[in-house]
C-alpha cells in the first residue's frame, strides 16, 4: 500500500486537545479492593492501567494512561479467599441460608446502585478496551437488563419448588441449593456482560464469589465496587487484581475454591482445573475457544450472506467468542461473494470509540496488532491474496480488517483462533469440505449457514446439531438471546448458560424427605405456618 492510499488512516488518533469534552475521564488510581464487606485501603504496588486510544503528543503516539489498580500478591490474595470462605461458612453463612426472597431484594438494591453509574462505565469501557459508544451502551444496558430476566428466573424457579411432592409414601420438598465458594474469572471483550453472566446467577444462588477482574476493563468494574458493598452482607462478594499466574495458583492450590467460572482460553482453564487437590469435588462453567465457521453456498442470498458476516466476523473488531472467524464459499460464487465483502469492508468507518458510525477502533491487545501481521504473512506466502484496499493496515494499536482468501488448511488463519479483525474466506467444491472441517476441529461452540435452498440447509442441519451447540441459519452466530442455552462442544465450553440454565449450573438440587405419617405432617406443616425455615417453605414469590 502506498502512503498516500494510507494518509486518512493516520488520522485515527488525535491530540488530547481533540478528544471531545464529554467523553473524557479523569485519571483513576485505585487504592481499594472489596474484602469483607469493606474497601481495604491499598498501599502496595500498582499497575498503570492504559488505553488502546493513542494520544498525538511531541513524542509521537502514546497509549493514554487511564490510571492505576491495585496489584496484591499471593499473601494477599489468600486473605480474600479466607473471606469468601468465612463468609459461606460450610453453607451455614448469612448469604447461603438467606431465604431466596431476601437475596433477590439484595440483588435488586444492586442493580439500583449500578444504574447509578452508568455515564461512567459506559466511558470507561470506551477507553479502556476501544469498544464504540453504541456497543458499550448496549452492554452496560444489556447487563442490567440481565440481572432483571435472572431475578424473574429465580422467582419462577422458586415458585416450582415452593410445593411438596409424594411419591411411594414419601413426602419431599425438592428446591436448589448453593455449591460453595465460586472464582470467577472473566475476559476483557465483554469486561461486564460476559463476567456477570457467570457472576449474578452464582451470587443469587447463595453462593460467595472470589472475583478476580480482568486483564483490561478492570477500572470499568470499580465504580460497582460501592454498590457490591452497600448490596451485600460482608465476604459475599470480594475482588481479586494482580497477576492470574501469581495470585490464582495457590487460591486453587490450597482446595477450597467449589466452582471455577472462567471465561478464556482452554489451555488456561485446563491448568487451573488441574492445580485443584480434590479435582472431583470441584465443578467448572467455562466458556473457552471457538473458530466458528459460516457456510455460504451457491444458493445463497449474496447480500444478506455479506451482511451477516461483516457483523459476525467484524462486530467489536471480531474480538468475540462467538465471532465467524471461518468463511466458506462455494467456489461457483466464490469471486461475486469476495467482491461484495470486499465491498462491504471497505466501507467500514475506522475510528475512536465515541465517534459517530464508527465500525473498527483500536485493539486493546498489545501483543495484537502483531499476531494478526504474521497471520496474514503466513497466508500470503502460502498462496492467498489480502483482496481489500488497506486490509491489514496497522498503526500501533489499530488494525483495519483483511479479507484474506484463498485461504487452505496450511495456512494459521484457518486453524487458529484470531480473535481480531481478519476474514478468512475459504473456497471449497464439495459441501462435505466445510462439514469435514468442523468433524475435526477442536472446537464446537456455533456454525452460520447461508442459503435459500430447504433440502440443502435441511442436510446440513442434521450433521452440525451434532458437532455444534448452535446452527444459525442466514444469520451471524451470537450469544443471544440470553434465554437461549450458550455453551459447546470439545474444547468449546463446559457447562450451559442462559437465564435459566445458569441458575441450575451454579446449583445443586437438595430436598428435605420424611415418611408419609400424621406425626411428620404435623411436623412439616407447623415448619410451613410459623416460617421456621428458609428452605422448608411455600411461601409464594411475587
């Protein structure tokens, strides 16, 4: 690419005299973590925390700094694992016997907190992980919305169990209880939604959670700090900062960690897994790796295909779990698809998160921008064609996207996981070439299929429902909505969520059983009337 092709994009960054007045925050250096029920004053070392966003100075670009967060050590970290412990006490705490009533009012209490912050949370996920002002509204909003659809699943569930069975001269009251102390572990693309998934359905069940923030987004986080505090009782919620490799270790090492709720890599959740002492007793929600892959064949709607994938492989910058990072295409159609992708690309807004129609912004990946560079090196010496005008073109931490074809199995992009702006666009012949990918592909988390013929989508359907927990049909792969079941196979995930599945998954069925008799009906039935028990009851949750 010559330089003058590449002028507009050096213009991405600005100066701070530049930066819009309302979007600007005020440096953040915390000193305080949630322990106990109270923010501890923190006097140790610190990590700079710095923006994807680069600032035009003297000097040239430097990433803005944000601020500071603390960064605790191992001694630390076991105090806040001590905490959570304490606080469930063996299920015998405030929190684990609290009656499910009493934790959703809790729960509500904290959402009207949150709320309260959300103008800045919304700009801290701008700048601290380059997300645009319409994507971190979404998630903020979506976030909240949520926490409400897990209250409501609770109350339904609770309303199921509120009644006594009978079977074979036995009478039971079967309802959900909680695991135990639970480390959840988020990633930095959804630094709030993807984390609360796991973390809300876990804390509503009544179980103590040890969080531990993640490695960007984590001074979006601290403005709820207050709101875990005031919602609450002491130990139920504590956070975690510093480095995973120091600190996570001897929490897991020591065994009293009960659910390990990580969202990341496979490699990462299998080491940790494994320095657990009582691996039987420890149970694991992960959502890990996928390469999820779009199908376009020739009977495809080209427009509606291009659409889709511009959202599925380039929605936040392609850094999602459920992003297409794979797309095949018959070859019969194969150069009309690329020329309208292309196309398609090309019209894509670069730019800093709060700018208008802004579609591709800064990475907020050091170790990104040039992973991706030898992503595509390694696909142009094998063959392949960068097909886009400025694809690929890099400035410290922004990418604009590539679409790299003909990409083939020699070559990264068609096996690893790119997580960024890179599409991979794959010809194929036979519509046994994609289905034979996914059959020996270590991952199965969703597939998108594209085409207007029934009997086609029909034969693909049958085989995919059994290699992937999702099959799109003319649409992006994606999450939502929230009530439907996300999980995977393979190396994918373990464990489901959604609404309602999360709820079981951070739960143990559990149920108080007596013989069928007049002395034991009496028994129960004054339990019932005098409310003597949280558990034992048939109270009705409005």
């Amino acid at each position: 690419m010559n330089s003058e092709n590449n002028h507009s994009f050096q213009e991405i960054f600005k100066s701070e005299n530049d930066i819009p007045e309302e979007y600007k925050v005020p440096e953040i250096h915390q000193r305080e973590y949630l322990l106990n029920g109270e923010l501890v004053a923190w006097n140790g070392n610190v990590q700079e925390v710095y923006s994807p966003v680069c600032i035009r100075t003297e000097n040239g670009l430097e990433r803005k700094l944000l601020g500071s967060i603390p960064d605790i050590g191992p001694d630390e970290a076991m105090k806040v694992l001590d905490a959570c412990v304490k606080a469930y006490d063996n299920g015998l705490g405030a929190w684990p016997t609290m009656s499910v009533e009493g934790r959703i009012k809790c729960m509500q209490k904290f959402v009207y907190v949150m709320i309260q912050q959300r103008d800045l949370v919304i700009k801290l996920l701008m700048w601290e992980i380059g997300k645009t002002l319409a994507d971190s509204t979404k998630e903020f909003d979506r976030t909240v919305d949520y926490i409400n659809q897990t209250i409501d699943a609770l109350k339904d569930l609770d309303r199921e169990s509120s009644r006594f069975q009978q079977a074979e001269g036995t009478i039971a009251q079967i309802r959900r209880a909680p695991l135990g102390v639970v480390l959840s572990m988020g990633p930095f693309n959804y630094p709030l939604n993807e984390i609360f998934t796991t973390l809300i359905p876990a804390l509503i069940m009544g179980n103590t959670i040890l969080f531990k923030l993640p490695k960007h987004g984590v001074l979006a986080h601290y403005p709820l700090l207050k709101a875990f505090k005031e919602a609450f009782p002491a130990g139920t919620v504590n956070t975690l900062y510093g480095k995973g490799s120091e600190i996570i270790t001897p929490i897991m090492e020591s065994g009293k960690v009960n659910v390990l709720a990580f969202i990341g890599s496979s490699k990462v959740a299998n080491g940790l897994k494994k320095l657990h002492p009582k691996v039987n007793r420890l149970r694991a929600i992960l959502s890990l790796d996928a390469k999820n892959a779009a199908i376009v064949t020739k009977h495809a709607n080209l427009d509606v295909a291009v659409s889709e994938c511009i959202l599925g492989a380039l929605s936040f910058n392609g850094q999602r779990c459920t992003a297409l990072k794979l797309i095949f295409v018959q070859k019969e159609i194969a150069e009309e698809f690329t020329q309208k992708l292309t196309a398609a690309v090309s019209a894509l807004k670069p730019g800093l998160p709060w700018e208008k129609d802004v579609k591709i912004t800064p990475l907020p990946e050091v170790n990104k921008p040039p992973y991706l560079k030898e992503c595509i090196e390694d696909a142009l010496a094998k063959g392949a064609k960068v097909l886009n005008e400025h694809g690929g073109f890099t400035e410290e931490s922004f990418v604009f996207p590539a679409v790299v074809y003909p990409v083939n199995s020699d070559m990264k992009l068609y096996h690893e996981e790119q997580f960024g702006p890179v599409i991979p666009v794959v010809p194929f012949e036979d519509i046994e070439e994609p289905i034979d990918y996914q059959v020996h592909a270590s991952h199965g988390m969703q597939v998108s299929i594209f085409s207007e013929d029934a009997m086609e989508v029909s034969k693909l359907i049958d085989p995919f429902v059994n290699l992937v927990s999702r099959v799109n049909i003319n649409c992006q792969a994606q999450r939502g909505p929230d009530v439907f079941p996300f999980t995977g196979r393979k190396d994918s995930a373990e464990g489901t969520l959604s609404v309602f599945d999360a709820l079981r998954s951070f739960s143990i069925r559990s149920l108080v059983a007596a013989k069928i008799t007049d002395s034991n009906k009496n028994l129960l039935n004054t339990i019932v009337r005098d409310h003597d028990s949280n558990f034992l009851s048939t109270d009705y949750i409005f």
